[in-house]
C-alpha cells in the first residue's frame, strides 16, 4: 500500500511532527510505501519522489508586511498544484492529513478529490485533528484571555474577531474568521473520508457540527515504549512537570501551589514564558530542555508528575510517557486528561486552575502512606497504544489491503 503523509511542517517540531513520523516509520517497517508532503524547509527530514513542497512563508511578520499572506491563508493554489504533481508521481492508495491549515489550506483536499475521480481510484482520505482547528477559527477552543471557549461551536466565528482570540490581533482574527466560514461554505471538508480523533473528547465537540458527526473516530495516540530499564531506577520524591511551561498549562497554578509545599521539591522540564517565574520560587528548579533517556529518567525519578493544564488538551503525551514509566499523575480534569488517567489507581484528578485542588491532592498522594507506591505499581498495568497496535488500526481505517 502507498501511504501519503501530509503535514505542514516535514521536520521535527512538535506533536504533530512526532506522530506523522513515527507513523511513517512503522509504515515502513510493515512494508508499506511511505511519502512525505509540505512545506519547502532545508531543515525537513522527510520528502517526496516528486520533489515538489510548498514555498514556506513567515506569517509572523504580520499581514501588512505581507500583502500575500491574506489569500494565500486561506486557499493555496500553489499547494494545489504542487500536491498534484506528488500524486500523480506516487499514486498513493491513502493520503493521511494532518495539520495543513494557514499554510497548505484545506485547498489541497480539493485537488486530492480531483485526483481520485479523474484517475478512478478509491483513494481514501484521512485526517488526524490535532486540535480544534476545524470547529475552532483560533484552533484551541479557548479566548484571548487562555480560557476554554465554546462560543464559535455553532458556526457563528463572529466571536473569534469580537475577542481578537487569534493572537490579540484583529486583522488575524479577521483572517482566522474568514477561514472558517470559506471552508464551512467549500465542499473540502465533506471529502474526508475518516477524521482521527486522539480523545473521545474532541470527538464529541466535533460531532456536534452534522458535517462531521458521521465520519469521526475517536482514537488515542500512541506512545512508544523503547527499552529503556525503568525498574533500575529509584524515586527521589520531587513532583515534576514537562512541556510548554506557560499559563495556558497551568504552570502558574502549580508554582501557586509549590510556594504553600516548601517541604517538596518542584522541578520544571520544557520551555515557555514561566521560567522566570520558576527562578522566584525557592523549593523549585528549571532544568532545561530535556530529550531521549534524560527524560525518560526524569521522569522516572519523580514521585509524580502534574499536567496541570487550563485548556482543552487533546491527548497529551505528558501524562501517557509519565505512567508508561511507572510515575502517576496528578491531571487537570478538562479536555482529553481525564481519559488517560485511572481516577484513584495511576493518578488523581483536580479541578483545573484550582490551586487548593491541586493542592489537597498532591498532599494526599505524596504524604498518605503507601499511596505513591501503590498508584506507581498500578501505572505498570497499563497498556496504551503502541506505534506498531497504531498503525495496525490506522490501516485498517485506510481500508487498503
């Protein structure tokens, strides 16, 4: 089978990138052909036979230094045109979409459309969401201030220019706006044949628009275990989190929360804004960037790990990598993180942005007798998706023998 992986950006990144090239490789390992489509980068990784990738182009500049950047947003007929040529080249069985708003546009799904009909074959087109972008002008579900907004669920985007929530600008709101009511009016979206969903709640706010309630499935990401020896590894008692350290994670909450615990140790693995903040604190440590077994060690040393997150997250990585290691968690309870969590045996729930919450529960898994113990031998018992049980789902979503 011809698999066709497209995603803006073809080098490492983010989540996105991590899930479109893992799944590539065990593709390939299970003896499926494998292409790569994007946007033109000397830093990407992955490619194509036919060498046509989309010019890239620096959004960030904004969209008076870049009298371009306003169409090309929302349709690309460069993309069209540069997809053609990678699929009359490779003639995929599959094309596998992942993120491709603002920078390939949902015109290519036009193109791939027009592929299958003019060539007769029964190409079946998938798409991962990553996150909200298809129900969501800004993406994240949330306002210009961080906050879980539903507003825009109905179809009515007026709210995203009325709250500036794309990046507290009008002209991108504007533009995020305009995005969402063209492809809401186009066809595209209704050529898809299956759309991932990594948690059973994006699932339920994307059905609640008809044009996509009878083409989703709900499916977590997988996780990938390696061979890394987590029983040589000892506790050290600290509570750890790991990621994008900002305030829409809710990094602030917990530093709230490590100043009342000067007793515990609190280290912060990642990036982002707070690191400043984290320097404040007395009985907490910003280690840096951390990748690979220096992670994974990390992580395996903790007593816990918080995802004390204030927005809709999908299915973060954090919390699986975390129990996968023997390490329970300590989970906002929003979004997809109550679904990857065992209430009361790998982990505990608080309510999200709940300082006293978070707080009560934390004392009660670090300082209750046996209870850190208890919930790190029941985090060995579970069993989340594997790259290979993945791909084995995932081609049968394909429908491609």
């Amino acid at each position: 089978m011809k698999v066709l992986l497209v995603n803006k950006f073809l080098y490492p990144k983010g989540g996105a990138e991590t899930y479109v090239f893992k799944l590539g490789d065990v593709l390939t390992k299970s003896g499926h052909s494998v292409e790569y489509f994007g946007l033109e980068n000397e830093k990407n990784t992955v490619g194509n036979s036919a060498k046509a990738y989309v010019s890239d182009m620096d959004f960030n500049r904004g969209v008076k230094k870049n009298l371009k950047a306003p169409f090309r947003i929302i349709y690309s007929r460069e993309a069209r045109k540069k997809i053609k040529q990678v699929l009359y080249r490779f003639e995929p069985d599959a094309v596998h979409l992942n993120n491709i708003q603002f920078h390939l546009t949902p015109s290519i799904i036009l193109e791939i459309d027009k592929y299958r009909k003019k060539t007769k074959k029964s190409v079946k087109i998938v798409y991962t969401a990553h996150d909200y972008q298809l129900i969501c002008p800004s993406h994240g579900l949330f306002d210009n201030d961080i906050k879980p907004c539903e507003r825009c669920l109905g179809g009515n985007y007026t709210h995203c220019l009325r709250t500036k929530c794309m990046k507290n600008s009008r002209a991108k709101s504007m533009l995020a706006m305009l995005d969402a009511y063209y492809w809401r009016i186009s066809k595209a979206y209704s050529l898809i044949d299956v759309i991932v969903c990594p948690s059973e709640f994006l699932k339920r706010k994307l059905d609640m628009q008809k044009r996509f309630a009878s083409k989703t499935v709900a499916l977590h990401n997988f996780i990938e275990y390696g061979d890394f020896d987590v029983t040589s590894v000892k506790k050290e008692g600290y509570v750890l989190e790991f990621g994008h350290l900002c305030k829409d994670k809710g990094t602030f909450t917990l530093l709230e929360v490590a100043r009342r615990m000067p007793s515990v140790k609190f280290v912060f693995a990642g990036y982002g804004v707070a690191e400043s903040e984290i320097a404040k604190v007395e009985n907490a440590e910003f280690v840096g960037f951390k990748t690979g077994d220096e992670l994974k060690t990390l992580i395996a040393k903790a007593a816990c790990s918080v995802c004390p997150s204030e927005m809709y997250e999908n299915c973060p990585y954090s919390v699986m990598e975390s129990q996968i290691l023997h390490t329970p968690v300590v989970g906002a309870d929003i979004g997809g993180i109550p679904e990857l969590i065992r209430e009361g045996e790998t982990g505990l729930m608080f309510e999200a942005g709940n300082a006293d919450d978070l707080e009560s529960k934390l004392r009660y898994l670090l300082f209750e007798e046996g209870v850190t113990e208890q919930y790190s031998q029941s985090c060995q018992r579970l069993d989340f998706e594997s790259p290979e049980s993945y791909c084995q789902k995932i081609i049968g979503i394909y429908g491609v023998k």
